[in-house]
C-alpha cells in the first residue's frame, strides 16, 4: 500500500511538473555550492544616504527573489556591500577591497555619478563588468566594459531638458521666463549647463543663474534670489534633500514658484513636501500603466511596495531610482544566464550584442558608450502622487500637465 501511495505521488508530481513545464514555468532547484558573491558600495550615509536606501532595499529584494527561483548557474547569490558614505574617493578604495582583498566574483555599481566613475577606474583596472544605475554623464563612461541601467540615452543634457520644455509648451501655460539654479554636483551641473543652452535655443529668456556647493544646506539666500527675479518657471538642479530644503526656504519668505522642475530629487520626501504640489521631475519608471506590463515589474512593484512601507518609506511607489536600480540587477544576471559563466568578458560581449528583458522595456548597449535609448519621461505631483504626464503614449487615464 505505501508503495502505491508514494508511486502515486509521485506520478502526480510528475504530472504537475509536465503542466508547469507547459505554462513556461518551472519547479526552482534549490541553489547549492559556493556561495556567486557580487560586490558594491552605497551611500547608505551621508547626503546622498536618503535615496541610496532605496538601492539598498531593491538590492537586497532582488538577491532574495534570485534565490527562491535558484539562484544564478544553481549557485546561491551573495551581496556584499559597503557604505561609501557618499565619498567617491572612499568608493574607489572600497571597490579596490572588494576585487583585492574580499575576491567578490562580479562587481555591482554604487550610488551617483561620482561614485560611479570611482568605481569604473576599479573595475577597469582589473577587467570587471561593472553595471550601474544612476550615472548622469554618459560622455565620461570611456571603459566600455560598463553598462547603464539608468536609459537616458548618450546625449542627456540635450535630450532631456527638450523633453521637458517639450511638455511645458505643450502646457497651458507655456514659460517664457526661467530661473535656473543648480547644485554643483558633477552629473546635476552637467545637465543643468544643457538645460540653459536648450531653453536659449527655445528663445526663453534666463532671468536667473544659481549655483550651490554640493552639501550645501542654507537655501535662505537662493529662495530669496529666486522671488526678486520672478520667474514663470524655475528648474532646480537638486540632487537628495535639495529640493526640500529649497522648497522650506521658499516657505519662509512666503514665495511660491508658478511652475518647477527639480532634477534628481529623493522622490519620497519631495513628494511628502506640501510645498512640492504639482513639481516636475524626469523619470524612466512609474508604477503605472503601461510600464507595469514589461518584464518582471508587477511583481517587483507588489513586493517593492510591501517592503518599503515596512522599511517606513515616505513614498513606497517604484519610480527611477527603484526602478533603474533593479533593472542593473535584470541586466547582470541577463549576462550571466546568457553565457551560462562569470566570466566578465564573455559577460560584457554579450550584452553589447544582445537586448535586455528589464522592467523598463527592452534594453540595448550598442550605442556611443554602450549607452542605447533616452527613455527619460516627465512625471508631476498630482493628487498626492507622482504621474508621468509627457509624453502623452506613456501616461496613464489622460493625465495632463497641471499648470497653476
């Protein structure tokens, strides 16, 4: 009797994995051996710590997903990461322990710009493939063992500032005066230099130029700079909290701006600022329609969501920075798969020929740099949310440009 009870059995679970192998699905093995140990710094502290908790906590969702589906060649995954404390001096020393001293298998990028390119002189020294998410100045990637999650195409400073005034003049309210005032942070300077050649061309008129010391945290001066020179639109070069100390500095002196832009800001906090109603941002990712529907991002979003609200999260939605983090995790794990190996080589000269399934879309890293297509859309607060308004093919139930 118990033979027949176990042979049934088993024929019903021969028969289940026959009906999973016919729905594309399969029975996850569970990962065995040495531990594929992959190694990264974040700016888990200091001015750039608010959003790089973000990467942290998409980091560590992906290498638990990684390994309930059986981790990478059957191997378990491990994530060591270090804080670099968003120095992008200690970074590069960080990164020469990571390959020298802790003998990580692969190399993840770290958090901003700066970072970045510390990381991308490691990782050339040693002949790494070094995917990353967030860098903002494509022209300096030169190892071209490296590739972008972040889609802003090889031209940003051109292209996106277009999009942007693109959406304002197909506003109700076209600008025709702006102020421009920007952190001098490497990446948010560089496309803030871009912007004021775009609105020039666009025959706007620049009533003001600011800039600030990356950390700097007295916006008082700044706000009131901004008020005398009344501008119809204000585009803010901000990068972390900068935003939302602009914003509380405008407070004080009880101004207003008419219509603003703000860079790079940490999209949880800006969003929870009453003062940020209807704030333009630029991003490659909003957890809606019809970005939902590409490879892996409902259930990112499900467990993004349930994960940053425990983590307490002022905004628990996946837009850029959740989503161009993860997307670096899509594409390093599409090279390893895609050559069955860890060999960095073999890695990067597949995702230079082939596109890349991400929650973005489909990916290619055949353009100037390995960048490939400038997917950077405009999102505004509406209704105590961020929604991608422009353009008009990417936005969700008619959403439409607010302009007071």
């Amino acid at each position: 009797m118990k033979t027949q009870t176990c042979n049934g059995i088993g024929r019903r679970a021969a028969v289940a994995a026959i009906a999973l192998a016919a729905a594309g699905l399969s029975l996850a093995q569970t990962p065995t051996g040495q531990p594929i140990r992959i190694g990264s710094t974040l700016a888990l502290t200091g001015p750039l710590s608010a959003t790089a908790q973000i990467h942290k906590l998409v980091g560590d969702i992906y290498i638990e997903q990684v390994n309930k589906r059986g981790g990478l060649l059957g191997r378990p995954v491990e994530w060591v990461v270090k804080d670099d404390q968003s120095k992008p001096d200690l970074a590069r020393t960080l990164y020469e322990q990571l390959v020298t001293a802790d003998k990580v298998d692969l190399l993840m990028g770290p958090y901003a710009t700066g970072a970045i390119l510390s990381a991308m002189g490691v990782a050339q020294r040693y002949n790494k493939v070094l995917v990353h998410h967030t860098l903002g100045i494509p022209s300096l990637a030169k190892y071209d063992m490296q590739f972008p999650a972040w889609s802003i195409g090889s031209d940003p400073a051109n292209t996106v500032p277009n999009t942007l005034f693109d959406a304002l003049a197909a506003s109700p309210k076209p600008p025709k005066t702006v102020a421009v005032v920007t952190s001098k942070f490497p990446s948010i300077q560089f496309m803030s230099a871009g912007a004021r050649e775009v609105l020039k061309k666009r025959g706007l008129s620049e009533v003001l130029f600011l800039e600030w010391d990356f950390g700097n945290r007295d916006f008082g001066p700044i706000a009131n700079r901004i008020k005398d020179a009344k501008p119809d639109f204000v585009w803010v070069g901000a990068i972390g909290l900068d935003g939302n100390l602009l914003l509380d500095a405008m407070k004080k002196i009880d101004y207003v701006p008419p219509q603003h832009f703000y860079l790079y800001p940490s999209p949880g906090p800006l969003l929870a600022s009453p003062e940020a109603k209807n704030a333009l941002s630029a991003t490659i990712f909003e957890d809606q329609p019809p970005f939902t529907s590409n490879y892996g991002a409902a259930e990112f979003v499900k467990i993004y969501r349930e994960r940053a609200a425990k983590a307490g999260f002022t905004d628990t939605s996946v837009e850029t920075q959740a989503a161009a983090s993860y997307t670096a995790w899509q594409i390093l794990e599409a090279g390893i798969v895609g050559t069955k190996s860890l060999d960095d080589k073999a890695i990067a000269n597949y995702l230079k020929t082939n596109k890349v399934d991400t929650i973005q879309g489909k990916l290619r890293f055949d353009g100037v740099g390995n960048f490939g297509d400038d997917l950077m859309r405009i999102k505004q607060i509406q209704d105590g949310k961020w929604v991608v308004v422009w353009p008009k093919e990417v936005t969700s139930g008619g959403a439409k440009l607010i302009a007071p």
